[in-house]
C-alpha cells in the first residue's frame, strides 16, 4: 500500500509542477497569437510581456534585480545621510 501511495504521490507532483511550467512556457505566446487574431478580451487586465517572453511590471517597465539593488541602495545612502552624527 505504501508503494502505490508514492507513486500516486509522486505523479501528482510531476504532473502539477508539468501544468505549472507548460502555462508559464505558452502563456505569452498564446496571449500574442489572441492579440494577433483579435480574439484577445479587452474588459479583463491581461499580462503584458517583452519580446523574450519575461513578463513586465509595473506599467510595461521591466523590473529587474540590478534595478531592484540600485533602489536598496539610494535608500541606504539616504538612510545614512539622514542619520545625525554627533558633535564634538
């Protein structure tokens, strides 16, 4: 009984982590080939993606993690700047 618990256990984790990465894999070229078409729904938000296939956030600007440690550190260096420093 054990044995056939972890097959079923195993197939089920294989067959999810499948589905998972099959729609992350065709969503943006179906969503391109809809918009192509005409067919593509305007009265719900879809994704926007670049030409590589990354999805882009924040209003078409990719984000991006050297963008992301630039902004860590400006606020850093005004977290630094703000702080007083003790006069003698």
């Amino acid at each position: 009984m054990s044995m056939n618990v972890n097959k079923a256990v195993s197939m089920a984790v294989f067959a999810a982590a499948g589905v998972y990465m099959g729609m992350k894999f065709f969503e943006p070229i179906v969503i391109e080939q809809l918009r192509k078409d005409g067919n593509l729904r305007t009265d719900i938000e879809v994704p926007q993606y670049d030409e590589e296939g990354n999805k882009l956030l924040d209003r078409g600007k990719q984000v991006t993690w050297e963008a992301i440690r630039k902004e860590k550190q400006a606020e850093e260096q005004l977290a630094e700047s703000s702080v007083s420093k003790p006069v003698n």
